[in-house]
C-alpha cells in the first residue's frame, strides 16, 4: 500500500506523519511518501515592501526543507522507508498529481481549523478530497 502524506508543519500534520509511521512499523508493505508544498498564496503576507517580497517565501521553503528533514530523521530511527517530496506551486493540484504519478493508495491528513480566507476560497482538504477516488483519513 502506498499511503501519501501532505505536511506543512501543523500541529495536525505532525499528527497524520506519526499515524503513517505507526502504520508502517506494524506493517512492511506499507510505503509512506511525505509532501510538503511550498505555495507561492504566502505572496500577499509580505507587509513591509522595502524588504523582499518573498522573504517569506523563501522562508516558508527554508522551514519545509528543516521540518521534512526531521520526518527523515524520524522515520530512519524506527527503520522505515520514506520518501519525501518537496514542491512549489498550489497545494491541492500538487498532492492529487502525487496521487496519480505514484499511484497512491490512501492519504492521511492533518486537519486544522478553516481560516476566512479557507472558508472563502475553500479549504485544500476540500479540493482533494472533490477530485480524489482513494480513502482519505483526517486527523486534528
């Protein structure tokens, strides 16, 4: 079974990288692929427009490069084969391409609060989950 996991350094994707983990440690067929997408949405967070307006960006990458590392780590610990992903661009168009291009079984999510800007644009879990044909596990 191939079981993706979108990351973004939640409190709730921490959650859904230990659920994978527990699930491949009690089973070797399992195959975890973590990704992690840098979305260039964090354009408009820039306030200060004599600093770089994609300091933030190039932050936000910097911090998924850190973060996924310590997932590898993690996952190296228990003796568990990972295979992690980084990309840019939107986020939900990015995991159902991971989807298809690796054939993926199942994705395990953290889920967090919707924000105004969620709720009004829709939330990424509800972009997936419309176009997906594969179980989808939610953890908070």
């Amino acid at each position: 079974m191939r079981i993706l996991v979108p990351f973004n350094g939640t409190d709730s994707s921490w959650k859904a990288i230990n659920y994978a983990l527990d699930m491949a440690k009690r089973n070797n067929l399992i195959r975890i692929t973590v990704i992690a997408v840098d979305s260039r949405d964090y354009r408009f967070m820039s306030v200060n427009p004599n600093n770089n307006p994609f300091s933030i960006i190039d932050d936000f990458y910097n911090y998924l490069i850190n973060q996924t590392k310590k997932i590898k780590d993690l996952f190296l610990k228990e003796s568990v084969p990972l295979n992690v992903m980084i990309e840019k661009g939107d986020v939900a168009k990015s995991i159902l391409k991971a989807v298809d291009d690796l054939y993926i079984d199942h994705i395990i999510m953290g889920r967090g609060k919707l924000s105004t800007l969620e709720v009004i644009l829709g939330s990424i879990i509800y972009k997936v989950i419309a176009d997906i044909k594969i179980p989808v596990t939610l953890l908070r």
